[in-house]
C-alpha cells in the first residue's frame, strides 16, 4: 500500500467510523483526531521524501538527508556561530577556494607590488 492509498483508506474510514459513532461523542473525537493525526504524519512524510528526492536529484548525491540536518543543525545552530553561513555547490566551492588561494587583501597588494 502507497502513502497515498494509505491516506485515502484512512480518509474512508473515517468517514465510515463518522457514521457509526458520532462525532459530539468523546470516542467520536478521539476517533476523529487520531485519523487526522495519522493522516497529516503521511502527509508530512510525502513532504520530506519530495524535499530528499529533490536534493538528491538536484545535487547528484546519495546523502543521508536526517543525517546531513543533524550536522548543519549541531554546526551552525547549536555549535560556533556562523553570520552568513550558506552551502556551496562543488562549481561555487571551486571558486571559493582559488579566491581564498589568493589572500588577503594585504596579501594580495604586498604580491602585486613585488
């Protein structure tokens, strides 16, 4: 069974279960809010495989996505604080580090002048 089968099924029977128990009933509500429940946590799954596949797609890499979050999240968030933190693609990366080849600005003029 898909996650969308899954949520249409559950969709069902909860309007089939509606039927059956009332709503304005306590065992009504319990019903109801543990199918919406149940529901929004597939649908929030399908969010973060599209967010994954969407990565993965776009940066042609096989990362561990709860991986890779855990480790910006202790990094940049929990660990030294970063002003202007971003990720690089391997091209930007490139660029980076022959910019960074070059110096610091002092560096850089002591170089031209000699």
């Amino acid at each position: 069974m898909t996650e969308n089968e899954a949520i249409e099924e559950l969709k069902y029977d909860c309007n089939e279960l509606g039927k059956a128990i009332p709503c304005d009933t306590s065992w009504g509500k319990s019903f109801e809010n543990a199918y919406a429940m149940a529901i929004n946590a597939l649908e929030e799954v399908q969010k973060y495989r599209k967010i994954e596949k969407d990565l993965k797609e776009r940066y042609h890499a096989n990362v561990d996505i709860p991986l890779l979050m855990h480790h910006f999240i202790e990094t940049v968030f929990e660990g030294e604080k970063h002003e202007g933190f971003c990720l690089l693609t391997n091209e930007d990366a490139k660029v980076w580090e022959e910019y960074k080849a070059i110096g610091t600005p002092e560096e850089c003029r002591t170089a031209v002048e000699k």
